[in-house]
C-alpha cells in the first residue's frame, strides 16, 4: 500500500470510528456518550499502521536537532553575543527603538516567535482538520523552519536583527509543524498504545539530538584545527541543524498518509461549526479561529483544565531548555566545550528517561508519573539556584537530573492529551497545546528575560521558573482524567 494514498483502508485508519464529541461523525458517541469501540486491525492495516508509526518517528529524528542545536545550545549565547557586539555604552540594543538589554534579547525573540506562532497554529490546525490535508501543512512549515535555519549560516559581526529575525521564523514555523505532526498521533497509535509510541518519538528525537550535538562538538573544539575561527564553527553547526531537518523530513512525508475530516466538520476555515468563505491569510481571521477554538474547550472543561495545567508547567521546562546555555555562560562563567558536554549528557540520559518513565505510566498511570517528574522538575530548578560559579561538575550534576526527568513528562504529557481531544479536531486542538511545546514557550522566556532585566542576575531569573512547575502541578492533581477522557468520546485507557 502506498504511504501517499488518501484516505487509504478504513481498517488502517483509527480515527475512523464511530463519531465522539466535536466530530459529528455517524454514530452514537457525543460528548459525554459511550467511548467508540475499538475495531480489530487486519494484518495488512496493523503493518501499514506500524509503517506509518516508523515514519511518525522519523520526524522527530530530524526536528529535534533544531530544538537542541540551535535553541538549547548554540544560539542563545551566539546571538547574546552578536547583540552585545551591536550594543551601546551602556549595553542596550534598540531593535525598532525599543532599549533592550542585549542580555535579554534572545529571551524576548523566543517570547516573539511565540506570538507570531499564535496567530498561525490555530488557524494551520483547523485547515488541517477540516481538509484532512495534514502533510502538504507539514511540509510547508517544516521547510520554512530549515529554510530559516540553514540562513543562520549568515549570522555574524553586529547583525543581531538578523539573527532575531531568523529565530522568529524558524521557531515560529518550528511549532505550527509540530501542531501537525502530534495530530497525526491519535490517528496512527490506538488508545492503549499511544503513551509507548509518543516516548518512543521522543527517544528517537532525543538521540537524535546527541548524535548531532556530538558532531557539533568535534567541530567546535577542533575548530582551530581545522583553519577557520570559533564563530565559523558555530555558524556551521546552526546551519547544518537546519540541512538535517529538511532532510529526514523526506521521510514521515513519504510514509505518513492524509485521511479525510471527520463527517459533520465544515469544510471551510471559517469559526468553528459555520460556514462561509475564509480568509486564511488574515490576521483578524487566525485571532477568530483561537476564540472558537477556545469556545469549543469550553464544551469540555476538563480537556481545558489539562491544557492550563500543561502550559504552566510545561513553560517552565522550556524556558530551562532554551535558557540554561546563556545560564551556564553569563552566569556560571562555563565555556561553550562543558555546555555542549552538559546538553549532551541531558540527550542520552533523556532517551532513557522516555523510555522509562513510559513503563512507569504503564504500572503507575500517566498523570501519576507526570506528576512525580514535576516534583523532580521543581527540586531541580530550585537546586539550580545554588550552583557555584566556575564548577562544571555541580552543572553536570544538574544535567543528569534534568535529562531523568525531561523526555518523559514531555512524551506522557503529549500521549494524555491525545486522549483528550475530540475525533476530528486533533490539529486544532494541538495547536493550543503547542503554544508550550518545544522551543514555543512565552511566558517562561518573557518572566526570565524581564526578571533580568530588573535585577541583573541570572540566578533570580532562573528560580522565578519555580512558579510554573508548583502551578501545574497543582492543577493536574485536580484533574480527573479518567472522567475527563470518556467526556471527549474517547475510550479509556486500562490504566491513565
């Protein structure tokens, strides 16, 4: 069977049950209705199944290098430092005459391409929806992120615009992909497997990003060898972060397949549950589609709940994410070899993390082992506060734990809230969730950069993160997901 094949078998297509809430599909599932039964899979549909779930992985295979390369890594100090080159005397940037601290700036540019990302998610995911047209969407925004990416090879002398730009762009089209590509996950993974085969994306994506990062690695600390200077160096590994992503993204394009929208979807992008003409290059028409998507939350508070719970939380392990090389510099006084070594040790021990904190959900429960990971997350973040300056060692301690912790709570949390979405609005939904994904956060980034701002110092910055991971925590605990699962039409898992 042809991965590009459209609609394909209805055995092979798991979305293809009986309606649930907000899919209108024939059938008798409503909000708060009998779950839809599940259907055997022929052999044919269970092998082209796990051939799409192959592919699904290899996406994150080639995505995840931007995440960890560019973001984590290379860019925060790099583009600090080209700002601080465009700087005045007193160390302020003025992009479009605002005074920024140029220690701020790459925080700021995250929290910008969050809000450019805003005003497109909602309005890519609900087109993917209702067109049932998820890979020409991923191709588009995977492309422009590497295109962007690649670009970053440009990055020199004072030209910290640039850089700010390039991120907005590359970050921004970085999470509209992602809202895609995690919608394909309640269509290619049934109720009962979708917490291995989400931690599995992440294992993948993870030693994805430490093979690269070990490259990187070589290259940079033999820079000198090699005839050509430590910004070439990092120029070189941004670029090439880009070059892998467009090039493994060859492959979920070829194996995923598009499926048609769910009956009773309108087949416009117009609000949700009307019609008309839609606008899809209009700015008003996106910040109209996040209202109704919002408004159709609405309808299932507890999906809602979860989501608050995630964007909290969630916010505060990517602001340390993207924030902790320009922490381990300005801060700590470490050099970019013990960073890269660092974000390195975080990769490998995050592929096991995944990995186990999957067969931790599957004896203990999903929300329980989030929740534990968020305790962990909290007691890390608050260790960070204390680490002396100039002692790798205590920063590769704290590595190790943020690498235990990090890969599983992302991977559960993105499994848990599959089985929250109703059928047939996977992308639009996921594209509230990506507003705290990987690299997406704003609200994390904005607090860090402005509590610099106010106070100069990077250890009050990074302890401010505390608040989102008691928050979230708070939140989920409230949260009864078993209720809140069979509330979406969905069925629930054995154990959740």
């Amino acid at each position: 069977m042809s991965a590009e094949t459209t609609g394909g078998t209805g055995d092979a297509d798991i979305t293809a049950l009986p309606g649930t809430a907000g899919g209108g599909a024939a059938g008798a599932g409503t909000a708060g209705g009998a779950p839809p039964a599940s259907v055997p899979d022929s052999p044919a549909a269970a092998a082209e199944r796990k051939r799409e779930q192959r592919g699904w992985y290899v996406y994150d295979w080639a995505v995840s290098v931007f995440s960890t390369s560019v973001v984590t890594v290379f860019l925060g100090p790099y583009l600090t430092a080209v700002a601080r080159a465009a700087a005045d005397a007193s160390g302020y940037v003025h992009p479009l005459g605002i005074p920024v601290r140029a220690g701020s700036y790459f925080a700021y540019a995250v929290s910008l391409s969050v809000l450019v990302s805003v005003l497109v998610m909602p309005l890519a995911g609900a087109i993917a929806d209702r067109t049932g047209r998820k890979k020409p969407m991923l191709a588009l925004f995977a492309y422009t992120g590497a295109a962007a990416t690649t670009g970053m090879f440009f990055l020199s002398g004072d030209r910290y615009l640039l850089g700010g730009f390039l991120l907005v762009m590359a970050n921004a089209s970085f999470s509209v992909a992602m809202v895609v590509y995690n919608a394909f996950l309640p269509q290619i993974a049934g109720p009962g497997e979708r917490d291995a085969v989400s931690s599995k994306g992440w294992a993948f994506g993870y030693a994805s990003g430490a093979l690269v990062l070990l490259a990187d690695l070589a290259l940079y600390t033999g820079h000198a060898s090699l005839g050509i200077s430590e910004g070439m160096a990092v120029r070189i590994c941004l670029a090439s972060a880009g070059l892998w992503w467009g090039l493994f993204a060859i492959v979920p394009l070829r194996r995923l397949r598009d499926r048609p929208p769910a009956a009773g979807l309108p087949a416009t992008t117009g609000a949700a549950g009307g019609g008309g003409p839609a606008r899809t290059g209009s700015v008003g028409q996106s910040w109209r589609q996040l209202r109704d998507t919002l408004r159709d939350m609405r309808r299932h508070p507890l999906t809602l709940l979860f989501l608050v719970a995630y964007l909290l939380y969630n916010d505060g392990v990517q602001t340390v994410i993207s924030q902790a090389s320009v922490y381990g510099s300005e801060e700590l006084g470490l050099d970019q070899t013990t960073l890269i070594l660092a974000i390195l040790l975080v990769q490998v021990l995050a592929v096991f993390g995944a990995l186990g904190m999957g067969r931790l959900a599957a004896r203990y429960g999903t929300k329980r082992t989030i929740l534990g990971s968020l305790g962990a997350w909290t007691l890390t973040v608050a260790a960070g506060y204390f680490l002396p300056a100039g002692a790798p060692v205590w920063f590769f301690a704290l590595a190790g734990a943020i690498g235990l912790v990090m890969g599983g709570s992302q991977a559960l949390s993105r499994s848990l809230f599959s089985h929250l979405v109703p059928r047939g609005k996977e992308a639009e939904y996921f594209s509230a969730y990506e507003m705290s994904d990987r690299g997406t956060s704003w609200l994390g980034p904005l607090l860090f950069g402005v509590t610099y701002q106010l106070t100069g110092s990077y250890r009050d910055a990074i302890i401010s993160l505390v608040l989102f991971f008691a928050l979230g925590f708070l939140l989920l605990a409230r949260l009864p997901v078993r209720r809140a699962v069979a509330a979406a039409g969905n069925p629930v898992p054995d154990r959740i």
